[in-house]
C-alpha cells in the first residue's frame, strides 16, 4: 500500500449513519441487557439504543438492569487467625430491571432468568473515572459469580466510548482498591470494635430512624450520621487522630446557614423554597439577554408568613442583574417581598436543600473542599459524603466533644481513651493517599505494598488489644 492509499480518508457513506434495521430490514433484533446505576430518560434510552445497535450492527431491544451487591462479612474467623487479607465478598440480591424483555412469570425475572434471556450484555457507565470503575468491578464481579467469566460485555464509557471487555477487565482498575477496603473492613470490624465494645460504644449499623431529626448533633439541618459503616472507612480512625493532634477545631462556617435561617424564620415562620418548573423566573437583561433566578447562584427567592424575600449574596456586583431581579418581582408577585443579604455559602447551601453541613470540616483544615490531604506529602483525596459525616456520629458516640456556644469540637476523654487502645503506629494519615494515581484510581502494581500495610497495621493494633483481654 502506498503513503497516499494509507492518507486517503475513507470513502462516504451515508449508511453509517442510519440504525441497522435501516439498512438492512431483515436483520433480527438482539436483546441487550444492559447493566446501570440508574434507569435512563427516554431520550438518553433511544440515545443508548441506537449507539448499541451500531455496535453490535443488529436492531436491539434494551433491558435495563440494577445490580443490588452488599459487603457481606466472613462470621467466625479464629481470632488467631487475624489479620487477613481477602478480595471482597458481597450478597447478590434480585437487581431492579426495567425494559423491554417480556415475561409470562410475576414477580420481576431472576437473575438467572435475565442472563439467559439476553443475546448482549452492556454496561452504562455514568460519573467521573472513579465512579465508573467502582460501578465496573461490581459488574464483573456479578458476571464471574455466575458463570459469564468469559463474556464479552461492551462498556459504554461517560467520555462515549464503547469497548468489549471480559469481567475480569472491568474489575482490574479498581481491583486492588476493593481488595484493600474490604480487608481494611473485615479486621477493623474484629479487631478495633473489640476497643469500642471494651469502651462500652456499641455503634448502630444503622440511624435511629424513630429519632425526631432535630434532636442530636445539629451541625446543619438535622441528624448527618453516617452509621456505623463510617467507622470502617480507613480516613475515619486517622480523623480522630488528626482531631487530637489538632486539639480543638472551630466548626462555626458550619452554622452560618443554619442562624440565618433561624434569623429569618422567629421573624417570619418556616420558610420555603420557591421556584416555578420549568423555568423559574424569567427576567430579560438587556434587548436579548435571559437568566432565570432559580438558576442565579448569587440569590435565592424564599417565602415565609411575610412575605416573599430574596436572598442576595452580599458581596454580589452584578446590580444588573439584581436589578431586573427586584423589577420582575415587584411586578409579578403583586406581594410583600423584601431584600436579606447573606454570603455566597447561606445562598449555595439554600440552593442545595441544605441547612449547614458538617461533612465540610472533614478535612480539618477549614478548606471546605471535601478533600483528606493527610501530611501534605501526596496528592488530595475527594471522601465519599457518608465518610465525611462520620465526624457527626463520633460525637453521638460520645468520641468527640461539640460545644454549641464555642461552635467547636475536640476530641472528648472517650475519644482519647479509645485512641490510647491502639498502637501508636496506627496514626498513618498517608493511607490511600500513598497508593492513588490518577483519576482517583489505586496506581498499578501496589497490590503487595496494600496487603503488607493491611497485616502490618493490623498486626500492631492487635497486639495492643490483646493487652484489653
């Protein structure tokens, strides 16, 4: 082949772009189950359906599945035989399914019913690299445990791309981070717990759901506890280490949404957010120019017995904008409606539902970004939102102290007693940190560096619990 039949771009062809059945109608349909983390809109299903045709050049009918995998724990394991290091475990539940398979039996099909009813198996993948790569180890791991070790699954990508890949190559990125967890979590629960037990601490795996949710830790807008599963997160422990290190940390940034909404409702009554679907409120800046204030991130219209108010940022310098704001509302609302300035974080968190959050002092730096930074030495770690609230359910142990008048916390004689229990080698504030590369994936090859840190960090706690009796 010459250079200039290798630089020739291919012809075109107009039936490249039309869905198979287009082309050739006799084609038959292929049935697809495609596994998600959510069931798709109708358009973002013909999207996919269409995608998926080209891919596998047959019409296709779509069944969307939700995989239900739960961490299931091993149950009487010798204490000699502590620490362990094991790749995960789960129980596999009836996923949640919806599409376009027919069934004559009721309730929903089996698991073993889906797999043999589908001629393709596709994965949706949806979210950051992270995301994805936990949603894909669960997958292959759903797939190996019932004998499609050797199935071809195309994985549809967030960035678009679709490749072909066998279980065990959807579970490879995240292998050796789940393996880690899991292990973590296995000793912890045997290990540790024995301190808390011996502390009198015996952690709900679940909230209280009968609990009234303005009793508590109020950090924000009610109870932000995580549950006991927190506990076993491995930045949960280094936490309260940093926190004694630390000695008190100011959580006031922590309240301010929470006063100014207690401000305005022993004025006005309850207040409530308003906004008019689909659009909001519509105002025209300028002759061609339209922003709706439901989606202004510098103000946010509320409601109480008084009236309507508008919450502006008070650092906001776009009085255009406000402008057109306090025009169309005189105009419109023909009611009562008034002006309270507040900072960026009132009108942020307001938008969100939110009334504080105490997840944003996990890090314990006062930088609000949700990011463990450990001793500076390695690359942020963006926490999982249940593992920051963990904060929040240390002190409904009773392991940290709140004081609402000084808005701080510290770590309580508890707190310093259970940490006392445990060898001092287990203040490691660098765990996962060390380990992580890029797109918030576990490096390639530090499988061996995991499990020894795994039976050494348990090894040495052990030792120490064993002096508890």
């Amino acid at each position: 082949m010459t250079v200039t039949e290798q630089s020739r771009p291919k012809a075109f062809d107009i039936a490249d772009y039309f869905a198979p059945e287009i082309i050739d109608p006799k084609k038959v349909h292929k049935r697809v189950l495609v596994f998600t983390t959510d069931f798709p809109a109708s358009q973002e299903e013909e999207d996919k359906e269409y995608a998926l045709s080209k891919q596998v050049d047959h019409p296709v009918y779509l069944h969307w599945a939700i995989p239900k995998l739960s961490r299931a724990l091993p149950r009487g394991i010798p204490w000699h035989d502590f620490p362990i290091v094991t790749d995960p475990f789960y129980r596999i539940d009836r996923p949640k399914s919806s599409g376009r398979f027919c069934w004559d039996n009721y309730p929903a099909p089996s698991i073993m019913e889906l797999l043999n009813h589908s001629d393709v198996i596709a994965l949706n993948l949806v979210g950051n690299t992270r995301k994805a790569a936990e949603e894909a180890y669960k997958v292959g791991y759903f797939l190996e445990k019932f004998d499609r070790a050797t199935t071809g699954v195309f994985a549809c990508r967030p960035d678009g791309k679709t490749s072909v890949e066998p279980p065990a190559a959807l579970m490879q990125p995240m292998q050796t981070e789940m393996r880690f967890r899991y292990s973590y979590e296995v000793n912890f629960t045997a290990i540790a717990m024995k301190a808390f037990r011996h502390l009198g601490l015996v952690p709900r795996s679940q909230p209280d759901q009968d609990r009234e949710p303005w009793k508590g830790v109020r950090f924000g807008g009610g109870m932000w506890t995580a549950g006991a599963t927190a506990l076993t997160d491995p930045l949960a422990l280094q936490w309260l280490f940093r926190l004694r290190r630390i000695g008190t940390f100011d959580v006031s940034f922590a309240y301010e949404t929470l006063k100014t909404v207690e401000a305005l409702e022993r004025e006005g009554g309850p207040l409530e957010l308003v906004f008019h679907e689909p659009d909001g409120y519509i105002v025209t800046l300028g002759a061609t120019r339209q922003k709706s204030l439901s989606e202004n991130p510098n103000a946010v219209l509320m409601k109480d017995s008084l009236g309507y108010r508008l919450l502006i940022d008070e650092n906001l310098t776009d009085e255009q904008s406000l402008t057109a704001y306090r025009d169309y509302l005189a105009n419109v609302l023909k009611s009562r409606w008034s002006e309270t300035l507040a900072s960026e974080r009132v009108i942020r968190e307001l938008r969100g539902n939110q009334r504080g959050n105490s997840s944003r002092f996990f890090a314990l730096d006062g930088s609000e970004d949700g990011l463990w930074k450990g001793t500076g030495k390695h690359r942020p770690f963006a926490v999982d939102q249940d593992v920051e609230r963990a904060a929040s359910y240390f002190v409904e142990l009773g392991l940290v102290d709140f004081s609402r008048e000084r808005e701080q916390v510290s770590l309580s004689d508890k707190g310093n007693r259970l940490l006392d229990l445990f060898h001092p080698d287990c203040e490691d504030p660098d765990v996962i940190l060390r380990w992580m590369g890029e797109g918030g994936l576990f490096k390639p090859d530090v499988q061996k560096s995991c499990d020894d840190w795994i039976l050494r960090f348990f090894s040495k706690m052990k030792t120490r619990i064993n002096e508890i009796g």
